[in-house]
C-alpha cells in the first residue's frame, strides 16, 4: 500500500511539473478590421494569467499546453471567449449591446502614445502630448505634418524657398535654415535624420503624436523641442484594398492606393500605399505670366512582415516620395531700381512674383529599413536598420525683378546609416519598473553647395544691360557653399519609471551622446574635425490625484548640435556652437463627465546656452551661416480642451502663450552695404529683445460632427480655426508678422464603402508671409516668400 502511495505521488508530481507551456499570439480587432490597443486577454480557467494587447492590438501568451480557450475583454466590447487553434490566433470584438443604442453619451477613448517607446494612454503620460487615431486623422483632412501642427497650440509650421525647406517652430525653438531641425520625426520607430523629409505626405496612418519639450533622452540629438511619433498602418491577414482620387482648384489631380493582406496565413505579410498628385498653382509671376507654386509630387511604401513565431517577427518597409515643384519665388519691391518705391513693408502683400528666372526644384527621399522584434517575457526586444538618402535641389531666381542679373541654385544631398537596438519592458500592470535601455550607431554623411550663375550680357557688356530678353547666364557659376560634412554618433540611453505607489510615479533617464564632426570645404581646400560627447538627462514626477486627475512636473536638457559654415566672415565665424536648453515643465491632467471632458494646462521655462540663428552675406556669390546668441530664455503656458456634447458632436480648442528673450547676444550689422562693403559693421547689443521665431499666441478652435443615416451611411463634419500672433523676423525687432487666422473645413458622405469628401483650406483667402527676409541691410530690399491662397476640392474613395 505504502509503494501504491508513493507511486500515485510521483505519477502526480510528474503530471504537475511536468506540464509544459506553449505560446499563442494573435491580434484584436473592431468589427471593422482596426486593431484594438489595451484589450486583457487572459488564460481560461486561470485568471492570473493575462496580458494587454499592444499598439498594434497584437499579443503573445504562455498557457499550459492543456489550454484550450482564451477570454477577451475591452472597454465598450462584448466579452468574448475563443477557442485556441493553431498558435495565432486573429479575433474580433463586438460593440456592447449599451453601446450600439447610444442612449448613454460616451466620453473619449484613451489614445495610445507611444512617446516613451512603449504603448500607455495619453491622459497617464507626465508630458505635454498630442495624440489623434487613425478615425480623427482622416476626419479632419490630416495628410502632412503642416496640417497637423494646425491644430496644436505653439507650434507653427510654415515653409520657403522650395520643398524640404522648412520652419518647424516649437514653444518659440525654431528650424535652423541649413541646420538641424528642433524636432524628432521618427516614422515606425525610425528617426528621419534630414529635416528636408518633414515635407512627405501622411497616408495609411495609424496614428499620429506630437510630445513636446526635449526629448532627446529617448530620441536622440536634435529633438530639443519635442518628438513627432508616425506610425502607419501594419499589413494585416485580412485581405483590404482602398482607392482613391481627388480633384480641386488650382488643377488639383490625384490618385492613391492602399492594399494589404496575407501571402501566407498567420505568417506572411504585405502592405502597399501610395498615392500620386499634381498641381498647376495659384500664384502667378506677373513678369513671365506663369504659375509659380506648381508641384507634382509621388509617394510609395511597401511592407514586407514576416512572424517566426508567436513572438518574433521581422518587418522589411521600403518608403519613398518624389517632388518636383516651383521654387525661389520671393517677392521684392516693385521696381529695384526706383529709389522712390520704399522698401517693401512686412504688411505688404500687394505683390506676387514677377522675377525674369522660373523657379524650379526637386526633393526626394528614400527611406529602407529592416525592423526585427521580439516579444521576450517580460520585455520587448527591437533592432532598427535603415539607410535614408535625401536629395535636394533647386535653381532660381537670384535678384527677385524683372531684370536679369543672376539666378542661384542649391544642392543638399545627405546619406545616412542607423543601427538602434532597444529592450522595453512590456508595462505589465503589476510592474514595479518599466524600462527602456539602448543604443544608437548613426554615419551621416551631407553634401551643400550653394552657386550664383551671373548674367554676362550685364557683367561683362559694360553693367549696362539687365533685360531680360537679352539674358546670358553663364554655365561657370560662383561658387559660395561647396562643403561635405560627415556626422558619426554612438550614443547609450536608460529611461526607468518607478511605480512607488498606485498615485505617484517617478521617472528618470540619460542619454549619452558622443558626435564626431568633419568639414571638408572645396573653397578653401581645409579640413576641420572635431567632437563632443552630450550628456542629456531627464527626469518626472507624476502624481495621480484620482482616477482623473494626474499631477506632474519634469525637467529635461535638449541639445541640437553644431556645425560648420563654409567659411569665416563678419556676420559668423566658420564653426558654431551646439545649442543647450533647461526645460522646465510642470502641468495637469483632467477629465470630467466620464472622459466626455478632457481639460490639460502646461506651464514652461526654457533656459538656452548658444541659441542659433540664421544670416547671410551678400557677396557675389552670397555665403551662407549660422552664429549663436550666447543665452536666451522662453516661457510660457498652453492649454487643451476637448468637449463631447453629444455621441456625434465634438468640440475642441487649444490656447499657447509664449514669451522669449534674448538676455545675451549681440548682431553684427552692416553699416555701409550700399557700397557693397561688406566688412564695415556696428556690433549691436540685442539682449532683452524677443527671439526671432517665436510666435507669442496661438489660438485653436474647431468641432467636429458625426450624423449616421443607416449602419454604413452618414456624413462628417470638421472645422477648425488656426489663430497665431505676432513673431519677430529679426532680432533687431524692426520687422514682425502681424496676427492671422486660417480657417479649414470639410465634408465627408460615407455611403456603404464609397466616401466623398468637399474641403477647402484657407477658407477666407488670408495672407501672411511663410518667410521675411529683411536685406535692407544689405544694399538689398527686403523679400517675402508668400502663402498658398485658398484651395478647395473633392476626394472620391471606395474600399473593398
């Protein structure tokens, strides 16, 4: 008996110990095909074992090898229990019956941000984020960053001179001209490392996120005043296919596709989007008759996804666009040679173009990357690899008149090579510390030259003749830029986030950053090699009052790296210097009436050491450069309100105020150009005046409205208001840009798989400057780079 005993004891042991586990994956989804972040999916029969889908609405889980079923749960969704067959598994949620009929009005949805690398709602996030879903994004006529940043308070995006030249201000942090940008743009997990690929065109997006404040920690250098978090959509095992057209004023044509499926079921993947559009232009140059803000660009992306298993997968995306458009069509003065004529006001918008030289400029960029992740148990594992090759050009008008004395052109070209591996925590709820540890191997190598092609009918016929219908452009220019540079980085970071309690959460992280910089300048046949290795902290504190009310303050140090100017002169030295800042945050969350009203404020204080700004010499050929302001300062307060009145009508608005200084910096102006002495200058002391670029007020306000006929038909409603204030164009504060507001809106009728839309941008035809440049300074007259007038058209869709 006592042998039987211990028989059926070890037989007993064996069973229990013995089991073994298998891991099941799988993906949540809506009725409607969109995956479904933050769904539990837990082991049947043991309720301990669960774990929360992810962005993508993907999961893994490790059951025992007897488990047959899982149960799903997700707010406003039926509960649903699913059989396990094979090891992945793709399952559909259904609206809770409370839902459907609508009697009770729903506050918003959590939405995703992704803006500390792993997935955690934007109401629980201790930064100031801006976050809309793929739904809002299409509803509100999304399609680049520019129309995004519209509805953001103290963000401004405007752009010169051609595509790929961009002014991407942030809180008064403004793009450099030729220099880094202020602001990460990172597109599925890769950063983009050429400002110039700001100007892509958003379609098949998932979602879209805007975090502000330094965030360098996690991104990189160069995201002093914040992230943007791009995230497209992923190829799925249901088959889905989207055309598209569109059609507006201005000879507005285009057309797109999106398609997406399963090669192999459960395990291979693709996904293909892409559209096409081109426009004949509005503004007209009244000297040749011709439009001169024409563009015909194309875009393309292709994933490849392939799952190893429950938890591996690699993903192989190729993403690229083309552009070729008009360019250099600054307008000048009416008549450059009536010293009668003032020069031209900063409020003059009397004048289109009317220069004897038609602009013309190309941009493209390539983006490959190889993206392999793993889902470990407690962490996620991911390897980014990506080259991107930037191409930027341009020839154009040089003198900006109907005389003909030279045309300019400009080649930036960059090549770039990335390797970041990263390990995240998977942010169970029941972890004590959520991490994210990596590093960074980055190569950029950059190309700019900048040439002036003179007339030789006027420079070598006695400086008597500049008509232009007897212009001879030399093909030998003068060369004023002609520069490589090469950018290598290594870089190691740690985020880490304590739970200490259920309310309050401290955060802290490093990055450390070592750049070696190289110029090689044709000009002067030199080269220059330096390093510098940044150290970028950054540390939270959050405290959740309630349920719906979070308390935080943080503190972050950003930095955007320096360069090298062609070459020395009186305006800036051949190399200047990284900038610094000390950000200062503190703010609160809330939410009222059950998420129906959500309600953020900010408060900021950014301290900057060698602020950068941008300035020319107007030699023939003109050189181009960068100096610093050796300290600077810019505070300020934002607000965001979101109210939902009913289950169809939202409204929401958002207040920025922004106030910067400079409180050291001198400007070396010159004194005596007219003579075309470029050497004589007085050093003006500009301390206590405003930064150039930073826009003191915005102003956001807009709703946006749902009427359903039937089950697949209705229509959408969106309008929204875009009120910015008066900014500075230098820092002498002689010229400024006086207050303006853009209204937006659009109409979208859904008629079971057919969508058609009516929009139209700039509603009221205002006009404001994209760019001032005051060369009065200079000999010169000022110029003004003007803003797209109205635009209205239709996109037609149909999905199958």
């Amino acid at each position: 008996m006592k042998n039987l005993f211990l028989c059926i004891l070890c037989m007993t042991s064996l069973s229990v110990f013995g089991q073994t586990k298998k891991d099941i994956g799988g993906e949540i989804m809506d009725d409607s095909g969109n995956p479904l972040p933050g769904a539990t999916i837990m082991e049947a029969g043991n309720p301990e074992n669960g774990v929360i889908s992810d962005f993508n609405g993907e999961f893994v889980i490790s059951v025992n090898e007897t488990t047959q079923e899982l149960t799903i749960s997700y707010l406003g969704f039926e509960n649903k229990t699913v059989k396990i067959e094979g090891n992945y598994l793709n399952i559909a949620l259904q609206p809770a019956p409370n839902q459907l009929e609508g009697v009770t009005v729903q506050g918003f949805s959590s939405v995703a941000s992704k803006a500390r690398v792993r997935t955690q709602a934007i109401q629980t996030l201790p930064e100031t984020t801006v976050a809309i879903n793929a739904e809002t994004i299409e509803t509100s006529g999304i399609d680049n960053i520019q129309s995004f940043t519209s509805q953001i308070s103290n963000v401004t995006f405007n752009q010169a001179q051609q595509p790929g030249v961009n002014f991407l201000t942030v809180r008064g942090i403004s793009q450099i001209r030729n220099a880094e940008s202020p602001v990460a743009v990172v597109i599925d997990g890769m950063t983009l490392p050429d400002a110039s690929a700001m100007n892509m065109t958003l379609y098949d997006t998932e979602l879209l996120e805007f975090v502000k404040g330094p965030q360098g920690t996690l991104y990189g250098k160069n995201a002093i005043a914040g992230a943007i978090n791009i995230i497209t959509k992923e190829p799925t095992n249901t088959n889905k296919t989207k055309v598209m057209t569109n059609a507006g004023n201005g000879g507005l044509l285009g057309a797109g596709l999106s398609s997406s499926g399963a090669l192999v079921k459960n395990k291979l993947y693709y996904s293909i989007a892409g559209n096409y559009e081109t426009f004949d232009g509005l503004i007209n140059n009244t000297f040749l008759n011709e439009k001169v803000d024409f563009y015909d660009e194309f875009n393309i992306r292709a994933k490849l996804k392939y799952r190893f298993n429950p938890r591996w997968s690699a993903t192989y995306v190729q993403d690229n666009f083309k552009v070729d458009a008009g360019g250099n069509y600054y307008v000048t003065k009416t008549d450059i040679f009536d010293p009668s004529i003032p020069v031209l006001a900063d409020d003059d918008y009397s004048s289109e173009p009317f220069g004897d030289v038609q602009g013309d400029s190309e941009l493209s960029n390539s983006l490959s990357s190889l993206k392999v992740e793993g889902n470990l148990n407690k962490a996620r594992f991911q390897s980014v690899t990506s080259f991107n090759a930037t191409r930027r050009y341009y020839i154009g008008e040089n003198d900006y008149s109907q005389y003909a004395f030279s045309k300019v052109s400009q080649t930036s070209d960059s090549d770039t090579f990335s390797q970041e591996l990263r390990l995240t925590s998977n942010g169970a709820e029941t972890q004590l510390v959520d991490y994210t540890f990596g590093t960074l191997f980055q190569n950029s190598e950059r190309y700019l030259n900048t040439s002036t092609f003179l007339n030789l009918t006027f420079y070598e016929g006695g400086f008597v003749d500049a008509s232009a219908e007897n212009a001879n452009y030399s093909e030998d220019p003068l060369v004023g830029n002609d520069d490589d540079n090469t950018i290598r980085t290594l870089a190691a970071f740690a985020f880490l986030d304590f739970h200490v309690s259920e309310k309050l959460t401290l955060s802290g992280g490093v990055r450390v950053d070592n750049d070696k910089l190289t110029n090689d300048s044709r000009i002067t046949n030199t080269a220059i090699e330096t390093d510098i290795t940044v150290v970028q902290p950054k540390f939270s504190i959050a405290y959740a009052a309630s349920e719906n009310v979070l308390a935080y303050a943080n503190y972050g140090r950003g930095y955007r790296s320096g360069g090298f100017n062609s070459e020395p002169t009186v305006k800036f030295e051949k190399e200047y210097d990284p900038e610094f800042t000390d950000n200062f945050e503190v703010g609160l969350k809330t939410s009222f009436l059950n998420n129906r009203i959500i309600f953020n404020n900010a408060f900021y204080y950014i301290n900057f050491e060698n602020q950068q700004q941008y300035t020319f010499i107007p030699l023939t050929p003109s050189i181009l450069g960068i100096y610093n302001f050796e300290e600077a300062k810019i505070s300020g307060f934002e607000s965001e309100l979101k109210f939902r009145a009913t289950n169809n009508l939202d409204f929401f608005a958002s207040l920025g105020i922004n106030d910067g200084e400079i409180k050291e910096g001198t400007y070396n102006l010159l004194t005596n150009a007219a003579a075309f002495d470029y050497e004589t200058n007085e050093e003006v002391d500009v301390s206590g005046n405003t930064s150039p670029f930073t826009v003191k007020s915005t102003f956001q306000i807009g709703f946006n409205a749902n009427v359903n006929f039937s089950e697949k038909s209705g229509v959408t409603l969106f309008a929204n208001a875009d009120s910015r204030g008066t900014l500075y164009w230098d820092p002498l504060e002689e010229y400024k840009q006086e207050p303006y507001t853009l209204v937006n809106a659009r109409a979208k009728f859904r008629f079971n798989n057919v969508g058609v839309t009516v929009w139209a941008n700039n509603i009221f035809d205002t006009q404001f400057n994209q760019e001032f440049f005051p060369t009065a300074e200079f000999g010169f007259n000022n110029l003004r780079f003007p803003n797209t007038p109205t635009t209205v058209g239709v996109d037609l869709s149909y999905s199958f």
